[in-house]
C-alpha cells in the first residue's frame, strides 16, 4: 500500500487522516498545533513540517482553510516542494481558488511531481463517517492512483476534469447550498409571519418536490433556533468569495449568490460569524422584523 502524507489536522482534516490510518495506510502527518495523541497511538508518524511530510509519503494530502494557506505549506519555508520528487502525488483537498489551484499544479509538475485538486462536501460528520463527497480535477491515471484513498474518505467520489475542475465543483456546491438556505429562510420566515407553525410547514414540505436535505437539516435548526456551527458562517463567507471572484473573472453575474453573501456579511456584523450557516435566516428575520417561532399577533 502507498504511504501517504495528510497535512492540517482540523475538523476535517483529523477524521479523514483518521481513516486512511484505520484502513492501514502508513501516514505521516502535520499540523501547526501538534498531532493529536489520539494520532500518533493509532500510528500516524508526526513530522515536524511539511517538508517532513513529503520526505516520508508518496501521496501527500492537504487539508487547510485557504488559498494563502495551501500556498504556504507547499511552497514557503520547509514547505512541501521542497522534497517532492517524481513519481510523488499532491492532493489539495481544501476549498480555494480554482486559479490560483492552476497555478500551484503547474508548480507542483515542474518538479516532477502530480496534482489534483479534491474539495470535500459532507462536513465533520461525513469526514468521521467516511462518507464525503470528493471532488477531483486532474488527469485519470493520477486519479486511479488515489482512489483507493480516496475509497478511505469518501463515497460519492468523481472525477469532474482536469486540474481545477474540482475545485469549480465545489464553488458550485456551495452556491447552491447558501441560495437553498436562503430560500428556506425565506419560506419558514414567511409561514411563521402568518401565523402559521413553521415546523409543520417544514414537515409537510418535506413530502412535496420542495424537499431538500437543505430543508430537512438547515430547517430544522431554524425552527428550533439551534445555531451551534456544523459549518461556519465565516468558512461560507469565504465559498462565496471564491465564487464571486471567479465569476468576476469569468464575466459571470451571480445575483442570488451576491445576495447570500450580503445576508452572511449581516450576520458577521451583529458577532455570527461562528453562527452556523443557517443562521443566515437570522437576517431574513431583522428585515421582518420577526423571528421563526414568534408570534405574530
């Protein structure tokens, strides 16, 4: 079996190194706060840097909140370049810029090396499951190398296209999850401020084509007013960023994603932006003037 590399051991990144170590893969990993005991008694070797990393791995995953991030843990000091050699494969399965994924793959096969960019869909929950949804760009044989890596995290996986193409997908992705929660808001908004109880609006919606995992999820958390983060609001905020600023370069008018993110930016300005991402409703509910649940008399 390959040894693989995993570098950012976050909420997404710890469960899924967790996963190729449980299904035997010798790892090495890193991450800025230390391995996590819980890694290292399960045998993930910790390396002292992502150099480290790439020294030991033929196939280095990483798994970091931006585009900065991932420039740095590839090219900056001890960074991952620095040891990579031929025959090696980089996995970007972070969430950033399509361009700039381009960019660092063209970097990555000047020395030799392969790239592909693989964003996840399916949160902490499905990274501890193994149940995400991945994403790839990048050319099929280095895709058929991984996979069976990639069979480690994740169920629903695909190929979409070249370098790049993963990370497309994702923006995507995430386009229509934040318009989905702003519909939904705008539809239990609606039913509440009639006077009508949400939760049962909700429910029987749930058997009609308006169903959703959107609104299964997300609309529940607004009818009970649970807000703890599943996902940020501010990691949401920087998606859409992605989005626009792609679309920006592309010519693309987003009109609805441009109004998400504006909904996103309300929340951060009242302290949200660790609220989870349905709490986008909670600026629906200032424009209302009213609250999900409140009574409308």
């Amino acid at each position: 079996m390959q040894k693989a590399g995993f570098i950012g051991l976050g909420i997404m990144g710890k469960p899924m190194a967790a996963n190729l170590r449980k299904n035997g893969v010798e790892l090495a990993a890193f991450t800025r706060s230390g391995v996590p005991d819980e890694l290292t008694q399960a045998g993930v070797k910790a390396a002292a840097n992502p150099a480290e990393v790439a020294s030991q791995a033929d196939v280095i995953f990483i798994m970091v909140p931006d585009t900065p991030d991932v420039e740095r843990v590839l090219f900056g000091e001890n960074g991952v370049a620095e040891k990579l050699k031929a025959g090696q494969i980089v996995v970007d399965m972070s969430s950033i810029s399509p361009m700039a994924t381009r960019d660092f793959a063209a970097r990555v096969r000047e020395r030799g090396a392969e790239y592909l960019d693989a964003p996840v869909s399916g949160g902490e929950v499905g990274a501890k499951a193994g149940s995400l949804t991945i994403m790839v760009g990048g050319s099929q044989a280095t895709f058929d190398t991984v996979k069976p890596l990639f069979d480690m995290m994740g169920k629903n996986i695909s190929l979409i296209g070249e370098v790049g193409a993963g990370q497309v997908c994702k923006v995507a992705n995430q386009v229509i999850v934040a318009a989905t929660i702003e519909a939904v808001g705008e539809a239990l908004l609606l039913a509440s401020k009639a006077g009508v109880d949400a939760e049962k609006v909700r429910k029987a919606l749930m058997g009609g084509f308006a169903s959703s995992r959107i609104l299964e999820v997300h609309g529940e958390r607004m009818t009970k007013r649970t807000f703890d983060p599943g996902f940020r609001i501010e990691l949401h905020q920087k998606d859409l960023n992605l989005a626009l600023s792609t679309a920006q370069a592309l010519g693309v008018s987003l009109p609805n994603t441009a109004t998400c993110q504006a909904l996103f930016n309300a929340c951060t300005a009242h302290g949200g932006a660790a609220w989870d991402h349905s709490a986008m409703v909670r600026a629906l509910e200032v424009l209302a003037n009213h609250e999900i649940g409140q009574s409308s008399k």
